[in-house]
C-alpha cells in the first residue's frame, strides 16, 4: 500500500501505528452498499491463504443468500 501499487477498502478504525500515515478517502453515502467483487489474475499462482479466503467469501455469502432468499 505504501508503495502506492495498491488500494483497499478498510474501516478507519485500522489504520493505527505505522498505517497512520495512509490517506484517507470516505466512501459517498450512496456509495456504502453496493455489491463488491473479488478478482485474481487466471495467470498466476493462488496461494492457500488466498484459496481459503475466497472459499470463506463463497459461504459466507451463500448463507446471506439463504437468509434473505
């Protein structure tokens, strides 16, 4: 991130210590939910802790789909 090759969406309340410095862009209210998506390149490497996060997204978003479907 401090490279400046990256950017994410995290809550402000994370960004202490060393993160402090990071800038800082609110999200537009019309903004806050919207649908979101995780992308990986096809090309590359998926490493395990990658996997297993994608795989947690999957269900978790599976049992939101159940709760309100």
């Amino acid at each position: 991130m401090q490279t400046g090759l990256a950017a994410t969406l995290l809550p402000a309340s994370v960004l202490t210590g060393e993160c402090a410095d990071l800038g800082i862009y609110p999200i537009p209210e019309k903004y806050r939910f919207t649908q979101t998506s995780l992308i990986h390149r096809k090309d590359r490497f998926k490493s395990k802790a990658f996997t297993a996060f994608s795989d947690m997204i999957r269900e978790s978003m599976a049992k939101a789909d159940d709760l309100v479907g």
